[in-house]
C-alpha cells in the first residue's frame, strides 16, 4: 500500500519538495550575515558588510577569498576587499585617518618597501626586529600619518672669539696724576679688556620638522630653528677712601697721538682736580654674543632602485643672526676740600656698543644618507649665497652732578662718554657674503618611529662685524662731559668684518608621526 502511494506521481513531488526543504534549512545560517564565519585575519564582523558582495563576485563564491598574512597582495597591512580598491598608489586605498582593522598583529611580514621610509624598512628588515611588535611600529600609510615627523637636538657648541681692547684699568694711590690707568706702565693694572674673548662652550636647541610627499620619502620639505644660549662675561668692582684709582684707558689723538686714561672725564674742572679727595668709584661692564639661525629647505632623492641610500638634493633659504653687545659704565666722586665735605662732583659715565649681523641667503646642497638594520649614518654639506646686513649702533653719555658748597645740586647730562662720542655713531651696511654648513650625524631606532641621534656640526659665516672690532680707541678728549670738539673728529667709525664659525656636539631624538 505504502508503495502504492509513493508511485503516485504526487507523492514524488511532495517528498522531493521536503526534501529541499531541508537541504535549504543546513545552509540557511551561512547566507544570514556573510560575515558571521571567523575572519580570517581577525576583521570584526559586520552584517550586509558591501564587501561580501564584492568578494562573492570576484571569486564567485559568497565567501571572500583565502588571505595570509604574508600575501604580497595586502600592500603595509591593507585588506584589498576592504579597502576602496587595490592600488599601488597610496591614495586609492584609503582616505585620511580612516584605517581597517590589522591584517595580523604581526606585521613582519607583510612590510612593503613601497610604504615605507628607508629608516623604518631597515628597522623591519633587521635581524633583531621581533617578529610581533604592532605596539612599536607602523605599517599604515595614509594621506597623513607616516610623513609627518619632529626631532629636537640639545646643541654643545663653541663660537668664534674677538678680541677686546682695555677698557677699565687701575692705579694704586699714590700713583702720579698723569701715570693713573695708563695702559703699559709697570704701575697700572688692566682690570676688564686687553685679552681675547673666547666663545665658551655654551648650550643650545635646535628644532626641525619635515613632511615627506611620498610614503618612500622621495620628496620633502623641512624647516628648521636653532639658538645657543647667550655667551657672557662681566666684571665688577668698586672702591672708596682713595685707596685705589679706577680709570678708563684711551689714546690722546691730539698731537702726538699718546696712551692715556681719565677717572673723572669732565673738560673742566681739569679731569682729575689737582688736590682732590677721591671718595668713591664704581664700574661695571659686560660683552655678550648670541647665535641663531633659521633653514626652509625642499628636498628631493636622485637615487634609483635603492632601498637604503638617499642622496638628496636639497635647496631653500637661509636666516643667520649674530648680536654683540658690550657696555660699560663707570661712577666717580671727588671731593675739592676736605673728606666728605663740600663740593663734591660725580660722573657717570656710559659707553654702550652693539652689532648686529642678519643674513639673507638662497641655500643648496646635498645629503647621504645610509641605513643598515636600526642605524644609519648621514652626512651633509650646504652653501647658501646672499648679502650680511651688518647694523652698528654706538651710543654714549655723560651725567655729571655737582653740590656746592651751599647745599644746591646741578644736574647735567652730556652726549659722549669716553669712547662712544657723537662721532662715530656707527651705521648700516650691506655686504656680499657666504655661509657653510657640514654635519655628521649618526642614530639608532629604538623603535620604527622613534631614533635617538648623535653628531657633529660645522658653520662657517665669511662676513660679520663683532663689536669689539668697531671700537676705535683713538679719542679727542675735547668732547668729554659735552665738551665742544677741537681739533680733529676723534673717534672715527669705519666698518671691520671679518669671518665666524660655530661648531659642536649634537645629540638629540625624532618621531615619525
């Protein structure tokens, strides 16, 4: 009976039916959210995800076709499928800041040369690069990420000297009135001046950020900013009671020219009064300098078919700036009578001198660079062409005050002090000049994106006025305390130049955003 009823046509059918029925039910939980099914290098799950679509046509299976991790296809970490297109080109896989999910957490190997920056290739390719280190390394490249980087350096440098001529001198009491401070004389002492001014050691920063147009890092541009701290030296000193002379030195340019020094520089009463008390001077003075400098550069790689040497060609603009500054001032008070009675005339008596050197120039030049695991090794040299702007400013002055003996006090300030006099107030001038740099530098990855560095730096300036080379010591001391000028116009400004260097240690760290 029962097979009967299964040879009836209809039976065949309905049981047929059922069937597919159930074969429909097995499957259905694999079409219900393409990518339920583990991924298979580890990308989220997601439902009606469009890349299932994609990969179903491509491969004409609705599972999206076998990746590993070291397929060469998935360029730096990218899932081709999930991504908006395969491409060799950068831009065509994914938009600024927006990244998939990691292929593998490790990442070895798929590093793609392509991607990539030499430093951080080699840092991938080396020996001892663990295998597994996502937290420490960076295979994405996007519109931004990967190009930006930033590196600071603390600078050991030392600078050229100048030498500076005596401007405080002293005499013990009892020295002869016209022997008093008068520079080569067995009894007088140069206190401040007379020697060479080195530039010290001194500390410094330099600060540099680039962005590379190319995950390669053919193309790029960097600026960067440096400054050393301020090189000082400065002296000090007072005395009262008469028991010693301070004097500032000079050279009498009246005929015949002869070395001189003034403690009281008044054109009358005579400069130092024939029976005077002197009851007190003080006298300070400083020379400093300050160097810095400012580098835009394009940069642009010449070599072919090479994964860890750059030789770049590099041209910009470079900003030096170097400023002197040397003053000095000196107080004296001298009693006419009695100790500590009336009159009593005191001077002061300043002398400021300052340079400052701008220069504008149009830079090239050429970098190697080479890499080997976690090191590399880079070597510099630069030329800029342009003009020093050389600006001297010399000013002086002179206040005298003077209590008679009735109590009443006369103020007077004066134009002029002993060797800034009104006239050589110094000038502005332009000048033609050249200015160098060579580096070495060596660093090591600590991790892709981050090197500490060490190095050598040199810069040389062909043409700089310092400040102690515009100081003509030369004076008519007619023109002391506003003295009217008699005879010829001494001191005299004319412009001396003369080269600078800059030279030291750099050690320092960069980051890779």
């Amino acid at each position: 009976m029962f097979q009967n009823r299964m040879n009836h046509p209809l039976n065949w059918i309905v049981a047929l039916w059922c069937a597919g029925v159930l074969l429909n039910m097995r499957t259905l939980p694999a079409e219900i959210g393409l990518t339920s099914q583990p991924e298979p290098l580890g990308y989220p799950g997601s439902l009606d995800d469009p890349a299932d679509a994609l990969a179903e046509k491509k491969s004409g299976s609705i599972w999206a076709p076998p990746k590993r991790v070291d397929d060469l296809q998935v360029p730096a970490g990218f899932d081709p499928v999930r991504s908006n297109g395969f491409s060799e080109n950068p831009r065509d896989l994914l938009t600024c800041f927006k990244e998939p999910a990691p292929a593998s957490h490790c990442d070895r190997n798929i590093v793609d040369r392509h991607w990539m920056g030499p430093g951080e290739l080699a840092y991938h390719k080396a020996p001892n690069h663990k295998p597994c280190t996502r937290d420490h390394t960076r295979v994405f490249r996007t519109e931004f990420p990967g190009r930006l980087w930033f590196s600071t350096e603390y600078l050991v440098w030392a600078t050229t000297g100048q030498a500076v001529p005596p401007l405080v001198t002293s005499s013990l009491a009892g020295t002869p009135e016209a022997n008093i401070g008068v520079v080569g004389l067995p009894t007088t002492r140069v206190l401040f001046g007379g020697t060479n001014f080195e530039g010290p050691m001194r500390s410094g920063a330099r600060l540099t950020a680039g962005f590379w147009f190319t995950p390669r890092q053919e193309r790029g541009i960097e600026a960067s900013w440096f400054g050393l701290a301020i090189a000082k030296e400065s002296f000090g000193l007072s005395t009262n009671g008469g028991t010693s002379y301070l004097a500032r030195p000079y050279i009498d340019a009246t005929n015949p020219p002869q070395q001189a020094a003034v403690i009281v520089p008044l054109p009358a009463p005579p400069a130092f009064p024939g029976d005077p008390t002197l009851l007190d001077q003080a006298v300070d003075a400083s020379l400093q300098s300050q160097f810095g400098s400012v580098d835009v550069l394009y940069k642009a790689n010449k070599t072919q078919g090479e994964d860890f040497h750059r030789r770049y060609l590099v041209g910009g603009f470079r900003y030096l700036m170097l400023e002197d500054r040397l003053a000095v001032n000196m107080t004296s008070s001298v009693s006419t009578t009695t100790p500590g009675g009336l009159p009593i005339n005191s001077s002061t008596v300043s002398d400021s001198f300052r340079t400052l050197n701008q220069f504008y120039g149009g830079e090239f030049g050429m970098v190697e660079k080479w890499w080997r695991d976690r090191w590399s090794l880079q070597v510099l040299g630069k030329v800029a062409l342009g003009a020093t702007t050389v600006t001297t400013r010399i000013n002086g002055s002179t206040t005298t005050t003077e209590t008679t003996g009735t109590g009443t006090t006369t103020t007077g300030t004066y134009p002029g002090g002993v060797l800034a006099q009104p006239t050589n107030p110094g000038n502005e001038q332009s000048l033609f000049a050249a200015a160098g740099e060579f580096g070495v530098t060596a660093d090591y990855a600590i991790w892709s994106q981050f090197r500490l560095s060490v190095g050598y730096s040199l810069i040389y300036w062909t043409t700089v006025g310092r400040v102690t080379d515009q100081i003509d010591p030369s004076v008519n001391p007619t023109q002391f305390g506003g003295g009217t000028l008699a005879g010829t116009p001494e001191p005299s400004f004319n412009l001396s130049t003369t080269g600078f260097w800059a030279q030291g240690i750099n050690a320092g760290l960069e980051y890779q955003f």
